[in-house]
C-alpha cells in the first residue's frame, strides 16, 4: 500500500480544540463520502494531544519543532490506482471539494504532506491497534529530517537497516507495543498537491510510528531498563536525524474508513 502523510497547522486564531472539532465533525465526513470516489482505502485522522509530554519527548533531543496540530493519513492500494483516481474527472471534483473545505481550517502553506510506503519493525497480534479517545494507548508520531551530510537515501538506509533493528532489541524496555517506519518518496503527484495548496514547508524525510500504554509508560520511566532503552534509542537517531528540523508529539487516533 502507498501512504499520504499530511501534517497539520491550524489557521491563526483556532484554539486546538476548534481546529480538532471541526476536522474531526465536518471535514472528516466529506473525506469519508468521497472513499469510492476518490479508491481510499484507509483515513485516519490522529489528534495531537496538549499533553506534557511533547515537552518530555522533546528535552530528551534538544531543541526541536513545535507539534503539529494533527496528521492525516490516507492509504491506497497502489501507485497507479492512486495516480488514476486524482485524474479522473469525478477525482478531480472530489479533490476540489476537499481542497476548498481545508482552507477554512488549515494553514495550508505551513502544512506539508508526503507520499509514503510503511515498514513495519514491531507488530502486534492482532497487528492493528488504534489509539481511541477513550482507551489507554498512545500514538507518538516523530516526522524528522536527516542532517545535510547526509543524502535522503543514505538516511533512509541507515533508519531501515540499523536503526530499525536497535529499537526492536530495546523496545521490551520502553514497552513499546508496534512501531513502524514510514519513508517518503519522491512522486509528481506530491508536487501538484503542493502546488494546489501553496505548501512552503519542506516534506520530511519520513515519520515513524509508536503506540504505547500510558500505563506501561509509567512503568518504563521508573525502571533503569526503560531508562537505558531510551537512552540508547536517542543516541542512535542523533546519526541520522536533525532534530532541530523535527518534531514529536503524542496524539489519538480517530479512524473514518477502513476498507482493507
């Protein structure tokens, strides 16, 4: 499956709880009518929570980017069926639609988006777990951008490769329950939805993916193994990831079509 991520700002003068309403009561629904049309296969819309500890997250790297106000994520079942449903003439009345709907609430200049293809590193059986409103899990969500001595390729290979394989051994100790890794690619089809929407931010690199229990999380900060994990994990993104040109955060999930 092939991925749009597309990460939010809200326009000046919304509180985060307005931007959140409205996206989640008026937007989402729109983007739901239009799943046949428009050959989605999945949307989720992921909340970026007002919690501490984005600031925790953060003062483990240094200084870092403010958080997103939310993300969408939207998947297709391939390339090709991605690139016919936009440039079909019912596509394109769709993407209209949505596009004008999105300027009432989102700073479209400061929110980039990216396609992108996922590798799983820790899954879970059942593999799906979804971060609800009202259970105990957590999605942190960590777009990040690789230093300039590196290619987007060579961070791309270490992330997978090396990176990838240090979380799995110490992920028992941050108790972490499914991580995965979501690297950008380079497409057309992201340069005329960026054209569209003005976008001047950059896309990143890629994103990656982790559902905790708050629970477990509490446990893991008081032992000297979740300690010691997270040590670890950071000094492993410090060699391929800017942090000042990054940011993380935690957030809910909220799911408006599943059709895999």
């Amino acid at each position: 499956m092939i991925r749009l991520t597309f990460v939010l700002r809200r326009k000046p003068g919304a509180s985060l709880a307005e931007f959140q309403k409205y996206w989640r009561e008026h937007h989402g629904p729109i983007v739901a009518r239009h799943a046949t049309t428009l050959d989605i296969l999945r949307y989720v819309q992921v909340h970026t929570l007002d919690d501490p500890m984005n600031q925790q997250l953060a003062n483990q790297r240094g200084a870092m980017e403010r958080p997103y106000d939310g993300v969408a994520e939207l998947w297709w079942a391939t390339r090709e069926g991605l690139h016919s449903t936009f440039t079909s003439a019912a596509g394109q009345a769709a993407a209209r639609e949505l596009l004008e709907d999105e300027a009432k609430f989102i700073d479209l200049p400061n929110s980039p988006l990216w396609f992108a293809y996922e590798y799983p590193q820790i899954n879970p059986t059942p593999e799906e777990l979804v971060a609800r409103e009202h259970n105990s899990l957590v999605k942190l969500f960590f777009c990040f951008r690789h230093p300039p001595n590196l290619h987007l390729e060579q961070a791309q290979l270490y992330w997978r490769t090396s990176h990838g394989p240090t979380i799995r051994r110490v992920a028992g100790g941050m108790r972490m329950r499914r991580y995965l890794q979501v690297h950008r690619f380079e497409d057309d089809l992201e340069q005329q939805l960026r054209a569209s929407r003005a976008t001047a931010v950059a896309p990143y690199t890629g994103h990656a993916e982790a559902w905790f229990d708050r629970g477990d999380l509490a446990v893991a900060g008081n032992t000297p193994e979740g300690r010691r994990a997270m040590e670890i994990a950071v000094e492993d993104e410090a060699k391929f990831i800017d942090f000042a040109n990054s940011a993380m955060w935690v957030a809910k999930e909220h799911v408006f079509i599943d059709r895999r």
